[in-house]
C-alpha cells in the first residue's frame, strides 16, 4: 500500500507545486445518502458497545 502511495506521490508531484488545486471527483447523491445511513448505524452500535461496556466494565467503562 505505502509503495502505490510512493508511486502516486512521484507521479503528481509536480502539480503539488504549481498552485492548482485538483477538482473534486464529483459525489453523486445516492453514494452521500449512504454514507449518512452508514454513519447512523455505527452512531447506534457505538451507544450499543459503551452501555454494555458499561454493564460489564461498570461505571465509566473503563478498566481500572
């Protein structure tokens, strides 16, 4: 992974410097609303985890 990154780097590295900032690949409106829906359901299996984390850690649900 880190030598396609090494890669990438070194064949754009030119256009790093020149002051034009690259256009934004375009986000279409079904990918945004799944992206929502995904941030919802681990919004909602975190509270799940930290309450019973909390039953069987105790109070805080931290280890002491």
């Amino acid at each position: 992974m880190i030598s396609g990154w090494k890669t990438a780097v070194i064949e754009n590295m030119a256009s790093a410097f020149d002051g034009k900032m690259p256009a934004e690949p375009p986000i279409s409106e079904k990918e945004v609303e799944k992206l929502h829906a995904k941030i919802g359901q681990h919004v909602v299996e975190r509270g799940f985890l930290a309450s019973a984390s909390s039953l069987i850690l105790g109070a805080g649900g931290k280890k002491r």
